[in-house]
C-alpha cells in the first residue's frame, strides 16, 4: 500500500514539511539498523479524533531507547504532546501514526554513541493489516523469532524486522496472508507484526514474553478486556500443534488490530469460522476503539482534527 504523504512531519521540536523530513545516505541507522520506533492508530470516534493507548506507546519507545542506551531527551508527557501536535497539525483521522528515533550522521562505524540521536514522528491514512474478511490463512514460518540474548524483542527495534521481513516475504510467496514465527526452542512465538491468541477448552492463551515477543499494546489490551469478561487467560510457552486443535485463534496488534485466523498450514480452525470468544473480544475491542462503548480503562487521547479523511485498505 503506497505511502499517503500529509503536510508535516514532526522532528525535534519542530514541525517540517513532508518532503524536507529526510536523512543523509551516511546516518548511523542505514548500515546498522540503529533504530526504535512506534505504531499507534488515531480512531474516529463518534465523539471526534482519538488516540488509542498514546502514552503505553510513547511509554515503549522510552524503554526501547533504555534498551539500546539512546537518550532520548524527552518525558513520556513531551512525547505524548509531540504526537498530538503532529496529528493536530495534519488534521488527519483515522490515520497511523510513526514516531521513530535512530542514530544519526556523525561517526560510521558499529559503536553508536558518537551519533546524534534525531526523533521524528509522521502520521499518514493506513487501512487493513492481514487480508481475509474472513479470517486469514497463514503459516508456520521456516524462519524462528530471534534467541534470547541475541536482538532483545522487547525493544521495538527496527533491526528485529529483518527477521518479520523473512518470515512475512516467505508467508506471502507461499501464498499466505502471514506467517507464525516459533521461538528458538520450537514454542510459538508471534507473527512477523503480530501477537497470537489461541482459545482452548474455553481458556484464552497467548505466547509468555519469555518466547520472543513484542509487548505488544493490543495484546495487553486483549489481556486486560478477556480477564474484565470473566474469560480465563493463560501466558505460558505454547506449543506449535495447540494452534493446529484450537477452538479459535488470532493475531492481535495495532495495524492488525484483531484478526481472525481461519487456516494455519491449510489446517482448518475447527469449522474455519470466527468463533464467538474472538468476536465477542473484538467487539469490545472496537467498541472502545470507535467510541462507541465505554472508555472504561481510558485508553483513549482525544484530538482535535479538521478534516476527516477516510482510510482505504
Ligand atoms: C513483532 C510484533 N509483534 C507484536 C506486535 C503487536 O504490538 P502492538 O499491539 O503494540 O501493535 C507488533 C506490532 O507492532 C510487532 O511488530
């Protein structure tokens, strides 16, 4: 899907055209992937523009900067403003929004902490994620999520998405909307930009952090909503073949929001319909997100928009 270009791109403090947002072909980041960054979705909400969980957002990119030891100069409120700004400034909902912050032009070479550390933050219209209305049909990739103590997944880091590039290249090659990443030790990890969520004699499982999974938002979202509706909720190691018996399984994230997943390997999810545990999470999930049920567990941060632009998948 081709990049939607807006008005304004915030780096530094300031706001600067969309064209002029740019870095030399020597920065830091380009030969070592020596980035972090975000992804938030702006909703439309009967009551005007939202902002779905900023500040747990803003709150990873702060600990994906710890991680790699970028300071980044600015409180989790700085940042939160940052954003709202950008948003403001495009007047564009719903949108997607990108923060990133990386190691500039200064020094080559693999110790970063000669280099400049620049933040820039763009927002742009962006629709589906996964395709299939009706649930997608994905893989177990050959490719396994990074080991413990190699590329911490925790840290939103641009370098961890070689590894989601090949899984998501392979799935789509072969024919698939996705692929499923096992961990290093043969547990089920994640998609290439997704958590998973397996339901299994009535209880919700997902992938324990400790198997090479972002934290994801969404994910905790799921978590926080499931156990709010009384649906038992395990994190533990999953094995690869529990997703193969599922009752009902799907990805959860902020581009994937929640999906639906109908095949895995050409096995079907028992009768390759969405099950009523995946849609009843994705109901109040959306509901929340649209405004249209309670923000009970105030996730959202209104803005104020002008135009409203309609995204096209
Ligand atoms: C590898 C990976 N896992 C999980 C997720 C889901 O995270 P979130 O719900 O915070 O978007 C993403 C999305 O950014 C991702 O890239």
């Amino acid at each position: 899907m081709p990049l939607q270009p807006t008005k304004h791109i915030w780096h530094d403090g300031k706001l600067v055209p969309w064209d002029q947002a740019q870095v030399h072909v020597m920065s830091h980041v380009l030969h070592y992937g020596s980035s972090i960054f975000e992804g938030i979705r702006c909703y439309q909400t009967e009551q005007g523009a939202a902002i779905f969980r900023l500040a747990d957002h803003m709150q990873r990119l702060l600990d994906s900067a710890k991680i790699y030891r970028m300071d980044l100069d600015y409180t989790l409120n700085q940042l939160i403003e940052a954003v709202v700004e950008t948003v403001e400034a495009n007047g564009i909902a719903p949108c997607y929004i990108r923060p990133i912050a990386f190691r500039g032009y200064g020094e080559l070479g693999v110790n970063p902490t000669g280099n400049p550390i620049e933040l820039y933050i763009g927002n742009f219209p962006w629709g589906k994620y996964v395709a299939g209305d009706h649930g997608a049909d994905v893989c177990i990739s050959s490719w396994n999520r990074m080991a413990p103590n190699t590329l911490p997944a925790l840290a939103k880091a641009g370098a961890n998405y070689m590894n989601s590039q090949l899984i998501r290249m392979e799935a789509s090659i072969n024919g698939y909307a996705e692929g499923i990443a096992l961990d290093v030790n043969g547990y089920v990890s994640e998609g290439s930009g997704e958590n998973i969520f397996v339901v299994h004699k009535g209880q919700l499982h997902t992938s324990s952090l400790g198997s090479s999974v972002l934290a994801g938002i969404t994910r905790a979202s799921i978590l926080t909503l499931a156990r709010d509706m009384g649906i038992p909720v395990v994190e533990q190691t999953l094995p690869r073949e529990l997703l193969y018996i599922a009752d009902e399984v799907f990805f959860t994230g902020t581009a994937a929001e929640v999906t639906p997943i109908r095949s895995i390997d050409r096995i079907q999810i028992k009768d390759g319909k969405t099950g009523p545990i995946t849609k009843q999470l994705a109901a109040e999930y959306f509901g929340i997100a649209a405004g249209k049920r309670p923000d009970r567990f105030n996730w959202l941060t209104p803005v104020k928009v002008t135009a409203a632009e309609t995204v096209t998948a």
